[in-house]
C-alpha cells in the first residue's frame, strides 16, 4: 500500500521541482483532550475549530479507573463533532497494557472513518509498529474503512531512540514522532523531574580569561534527541513534532522550546493546556520576514538554478529549496 504524503521532498537531481500548490495538511498543534470528563467533551466542538488536531488521550494522565470512560468518551466526542479541516487522532495505551487492544477494536469499529492518527506510546522498535500495522489493516478490512489509519510514534525509550532508524521505516503507516521527554528522561535515568524545557544546572561555564566574567549558558536537554528524529523523520517522507512543556505557568520558556523545535525541522508541538495553543500556532507559522526575503528568493531565481546577490547574500539552488519550504509553509497557514 503506498500512502500520498503532504511532506515536500525536492528533487536529488537536476533543477528543483517547480513552483506548485502543495495541499500542505497542518499539523503545528496536537491538542490533548482528556475524554472521559464531559466537561471537556463539551467544548470539543469548538476547539476543533481553533487547533490543527485534537487528540482523545487514553494514555498517561488518564486514571486507572477511568481507561474505560475516557476510550467511550472518545467514541462519543469523534461521533458527535464535525471536525471538517482539524485532525482527529487518539493516544492508544503502550502495547503490553490490559487496554491497548479494546483501545484500537473499539475505536476502530465505532468511529474508524473519522480518525486520522493513532499514536503509539513507549515504542522500542519497529516490531511495535509491524503489530499495530497489521491490527489496523485487519480492522480496516473487517470493518470496510474509506481510508488508513495512520501511525504516529512517540520517541520516548532509551531503546527506541536507538531504533529510530527502523521505527520510522516500519510502515507506509507512519505518520510521523514525537519526542517524549518525561518517559525519555525516565528510560536514560536523566536527573530532571521536569515534562519537557531545560534544567538550571545542565549548562556550560567559559573558561576563565582574566578580567573577564565567565559566561554561563543553560544548554538543550533535547538537542541530541531532537536532532535524531527530525533526520529520521526527514529521510522518510515524516513529520517531527515536539512533545509536552509541562510547566503551564511559564510561557516564555514553552515558546523557546517549540521555537527550537521549529527551527530544528518540526513541524508542531503538543498542547496540553489552552494557554499553550496560541504560542504553537505562532511559532509553527512562518515568520513574515522570513516568508517576504523566501519570497524574494524564489522570485530572484524562476527556475530554481544559478547564483544571485540579495541584500549581500548569496543564494544558490540549494537556498531556493530552503525558500521552497517555507513559502510552502506560509501558503498552508494562508489557505
Ligand atoms: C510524553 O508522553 C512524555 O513521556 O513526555
Ligand atoms: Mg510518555
């Protein structure tokens, strides 16, 4: 089965593909919805239409007890809302759980025409993903579903960053990651209670010059990790997310955070808290200097090859494909 992707893969020979529109699906948010409280179903409707995706989690944060109620709640919040342009995902519980099985039977038979994404925790390889990938197509063929349904893994084992390679080659399924930094920083034994962001003390101290203060620079938790997956991502046709920022109260650090992530090649993060929808809907978008000199680029250079000047800079074919990516983004956010 061969899945159309909305990722833009320039071409490796020749001159680059020529300017077209892209149906460019965004994805800067996925927004957590926990669904067993039917406060929260009830304003479903209307967040559908202020984020990208909304996502019925089933997983961590949802009581024991209420496994049950939040996958029920899920079924009915996905029948009863029309969510025209916004994604409809469900985070399933991890694969050796008592409910990751009724998660995906249910959800499939009940409400499989509408779900986009199912995203699988805690995934180590790509035995994982080769399991669901077989459930999903068994219920997709039992109950007649008009589309797949599609894969997305959060990275957040010691063992599946190390796998990230095959984890993103698993399935034409895959959607795309998300790093899971609080489960990750858990795996590797990391010494922060923290969902997400930085540390204090994780930073490095300039070596000392005499009459001059020694800078201190707080450095990346995530760099590494980040960087693995957008190359994994990218060498796929997939998209990388950023996870949680588990600290409502500081908004400042939230955007560094998605910003980094942005620049690093992610296309969105998650939003676990209202507060954090605007920040990701702002730094996912393109900035407009950024698309007006893009765009200048690619007016400067029609067919894509060569070498110009602009404002001092020089730009080539392989600016232009950086250009390409994002006045493509920025036709998205228009569209
Ligand atoms: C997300 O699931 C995380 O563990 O950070
Ligand atoms: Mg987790």
């Amino acid at each position: 089965m061969k899945l159309a992707r909305n990722f833009f893969r320039p071409l490796a020979i020749g001159a680059p593909e020529p300017l077209r529109e892209l149906p460019v699906r965004l994805e800067r948010m996925i927004h957590f919805v926990p669904p067993h409280l039917e406060k929260v179903r009830a304003k479903v409707p209307e967040l559908a239409g202020q984020v990208d995706v909304v996502l019925g989690n089933l997983e961590d944060a949802i009581p024991v007890e209420a496994k049950e109620a939040a996958r029920e709640g899920f079924i009915a919040m996905a029948r009863a809302t029309d969510f025209g342009a916004t994604g409809l995902w469900t985070r399933i519980n991890a694969l050796n759980s008592p409910w990751m099985l009724d998660d995906v039977t249910r959800i499939a038979a009940e409400v499989g025409g509408k779900l986009d994404v199912v995203m699988l925790p805690k995934v180590e390889g790509p035995w994982d993903i080769h399991y669901l990938d077989q459930l999903l197509a068994q219920l997709e063929a039992r109950h007649q579903l008009p589309k797949p349904i599609l894969i997305h893994a959060i990275l957040e084992t010691a063992e599946g960053v190390k796998n990230v390679d095959a984890i993103a080659q698993a399935s034409p399924r895959m959607h795309g990651m998300s790093l899971g930094p609080a489960d990750l920083a858990a795996s590797r034994a990391m010494k922060t209670t923290r969902v997400g962001g930085g540390h204090p003390d994780y930073k490095v101290i300039a070596d000392p010059v005499e009459g001059r203060d020694r800078a201190v620079a707080q450095q990346d938790l995530w760099h590494y990790t980040i960087a693995k997956m957008v190359d994994a991502c990218a060498a796929n046709g997939l998209k990388a997310f950023y996870g949680p920022f588990g600290d409502f109260s500081d908004a400042q650090a939230c955007e560094a955070q998605f910003r980094n992530a942005f620049l690093l090649g992610c296309a969105g993060a998650w939003t676990l808290h209202p507060s954090q929808i605007g920040i990701a809907k702002r730094v996912f978008s393109p900035d407009p200097g950024e698309v007006a000199f893009a765009r200048r680029i690619l007016d400067a250079m029609p067919d894509g090859s060569g070498a110009v000047m602009i404002d001092g800079k020089m730009q080539d074919d392989a600016t232009w494909k950086q250009a390409k990516v994002i006045v493509d983004l920025a036709r998205g956010v228009a569209a």
